[in-house]
C-alpha cells in the first residue's frame, strides 16, 4: 500500500515510517518540522518507496494514498503551549484536511488521540468507556479539548459519510528520538541525569503516569489499522504504572548519575494519575506491551547517551 503519515518526522511518527516501509508499504511522510526534524527521517530519504513533504496540516492537500496515519500534533506541554491557539487549529483543521482526503480517497484513516482526553481522571485505570474529567479552559485545554474534537470529527466522518476511521487514545510513550529539549518527564529526566543536572520533579512527584515503549506501540497501532472489527476509541498504554519519584529514581539507577533529585512547582491542571485499562486492545489485537520499564529505559538512556 501507499500510506501517508502526517506528523512522521516527529518521534512517533519517524518509528511508523520506519515499521511500513519494513512491512513493504510506499509512504508519504507529511511534516511541518515543528517539533520534528529531517535528522529523524534521514536514514530514510535515499529509500525510493518513501517520500517526504514539508507541509502544515493546516492547509489541506492532496496526495494519492491507500491508508492514513494522522500523527501531526505538538505532543509535549511546553510545545503544545507555545502556540494554543495553533494547536487547537492543528488538532480540528488537520483532522477535517485528513477526514476530507480519506473520504475522497475511500482510505482507512487513523486518528492519534491521546489519555488527555480523560483529563485529571476520577476513574483509575481509564476504560474507553469514561468520559474524562477535562477542564475545557486551562492551559492544557488547547491540546485536550482540541484532540477531544478531533475525535468528535472522526466519528462524525464515520457516521455520516461512512469513513473508514481508527481512533487510538495513546498513553504516555517514550524511547529513542525524542526530542532532548522536548519538556517531556522521560527525556528530562534521562537527559538531565546524563548531563550531571539535578532531575526537575514537579509537585511531590507522587503523581503517576503509565509508560509504554514505542515499539510496543508502533506494533499496536499496525495491529489496529490491520483489523475490522472496531473503530475504537482503544487505548494503547502499557498499564505499570509508576509515580514520577520512581521514575526519577529508576533513572539516576539505571543512569549511574550522581544528580540530586529537586522539585519545581507542578503545572496547573497536571493530571494526578494515569494508567490504561488495556482489556479491549487485549481481546481486539490479542496485544500486550512486551517491553517493561526499565528494559525500555535502558534502551532510551543509551540513544541518549550517543546524542550528549
Ligand atoms: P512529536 O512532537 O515528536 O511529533 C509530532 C509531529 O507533528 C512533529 O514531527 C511535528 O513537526 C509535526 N507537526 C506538528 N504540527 C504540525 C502541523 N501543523 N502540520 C504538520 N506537521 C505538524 O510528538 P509524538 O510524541 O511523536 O506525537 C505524535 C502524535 O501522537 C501526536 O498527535 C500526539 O498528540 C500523539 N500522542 C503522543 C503521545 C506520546 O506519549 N508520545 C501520547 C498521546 C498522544
Ligand atoms: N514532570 C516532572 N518533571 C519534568 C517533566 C514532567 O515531574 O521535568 C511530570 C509532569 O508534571 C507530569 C508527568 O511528569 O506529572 C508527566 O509529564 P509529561 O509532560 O511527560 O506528560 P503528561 O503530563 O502530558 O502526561
């Protein structure tokens, strides 16, 4: 097939162009370099089945594909935050540009959603079936509530045009790629331990998150796009679940690091806990995320210590 991946110069999106040209695809990769870079794709661009475009979502265009991934979207608070108002048009416009272009085209399309979606839950782990706990006027409003929408699209689309969707709710994913300075606590944390910097813990750093590895994901979100039995929303998150002072401590063991751990203030609206319930990606895929913690921090400690 011939697959178009927006947002595929970004840190999601480099691993899926790497996974569909390996399955055999042709792919498109659709980026506006904002928070992803050409050094992420670079291996890639002698390969003839693949193509790169620097574009903004925002725009619509026109390419001739049989598949869509729509990854396009800052992922990170401090990149989502820097311009609101351009996520918010990233999310909603990049999704009606991709929904528009799948319809024309009769192409299944898959929609990057996101845990945001349930905001600061009230029910742990988060079934796809809750609703979220989300404040529709924050500082994370714009990457939420626009990723809130862009899924009422998708199903709209579905609904009343009969488009082919996929929509996955992912969980906080990490490993190599990420970007040093993306703000995002894995990548802080491994990269301030490396550099001998003291590891910023926001808040009491009880707070809890769930990570998944990419390539767990990656193989996920083949999966999903391969069957027809569901258009989801389905989460895809690894369910350990971790809170960030065990995740700081994991890293300066795993890292030998000597820094001190130190605690700033806690973003507002900073969700208190997080972890995927995975039942229906377990029975829909019969998928599991193989790779723990610490295996997949070991992996995303030594790309990072290549890059410093
Ligand atoms: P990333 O920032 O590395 O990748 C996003 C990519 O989208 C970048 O290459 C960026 O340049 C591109 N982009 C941004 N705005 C664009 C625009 N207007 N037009 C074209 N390209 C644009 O982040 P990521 O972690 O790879 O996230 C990829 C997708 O997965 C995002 O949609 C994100 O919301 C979603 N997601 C990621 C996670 C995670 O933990 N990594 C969790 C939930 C959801
Ligand atoms: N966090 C932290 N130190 C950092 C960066 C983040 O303690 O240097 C915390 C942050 O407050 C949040 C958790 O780690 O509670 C996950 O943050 P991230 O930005 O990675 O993802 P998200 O909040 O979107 O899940």
């Amino acid at each position: 097939m011939r697959i178009l991946v927006t947002g595929g110069a970004g840190f999601l999106g480099s691993h899926l162009c790497d996974r569909l040209l390996k399955d055999g695809h042709e792919v498109v990769c659709l980026d506006n370099l904002f928070t992803g870079r050409k050094q992420n794709i670079a291996h890639l661009l002698s390969n003839t089945q693949f193509e790169f475009v620097r574009h903004d979502v925002i725009d619509p265009f026109k390419v001739e594909v049989d598949q869509i991934y729509n990854l396009a979207c800052p992922a990170s608070p401090p990149h989502y935050q820097y311009n609101p108002i351009k996520t918010v048009k990233t999310s909603v416009m990049g999704a009606i540009n991709c929904l528009g272009l799948a319809k024309r085209l009769r192409a299944r399309v898959l929609q990057a959603s996101t845990s945001e979606v349930y905001g600061d839950p009230q029910v742990n782990p988060q079934p796809e079936s809750y609703w979220g706990n989300v404040n529709p006027v924050g500082k994370r409003s714009c990457y939420d509530e626009g990723k809130r929408c862009a899924e009422t699209l998708f199903f709209d689309y579905h609904r009343e045009n009969k488009v082919d969707i996929r929509v996955v709710r992912i969980f906080n994913t990490y490993g190599p790629r990420m970007h040093e300075a993306d703000g995002r606590v894995v990548s802080n944390f491994v990269v301030q331990a490396l550099k001998g910097e003291d590891l910023t813990v926001y808040g009491d750093g009880q707070q809890t998150r769930s990570f998944c590895y990419v390539d767990d994901l990656i193989e996920g979100f083949v999966r999903f796009m391969g069957q027809t039995h569901s258009v989801g929303p389905l989460n895809l998150g690894n369910p350990g679940e971790f809170t960030m002072m065990e995740l700081a401590e994991l890293t300066l063991k795993l890292t030998g690091g000597k820094s001190k751990i130190v605690h700033k203030p806690l973003p507002s609206d900073d969700p208190k806990q997080r972890q995927p319930d995975i039942a229906l990606a377990r029975r829909l895929l019969k998928w599991e995320p193989a790779v723990p913690l610490e295996e997949g921090l070991k992996r995303t400690i030594a790309y990072f210590r290549g890059k410093i």
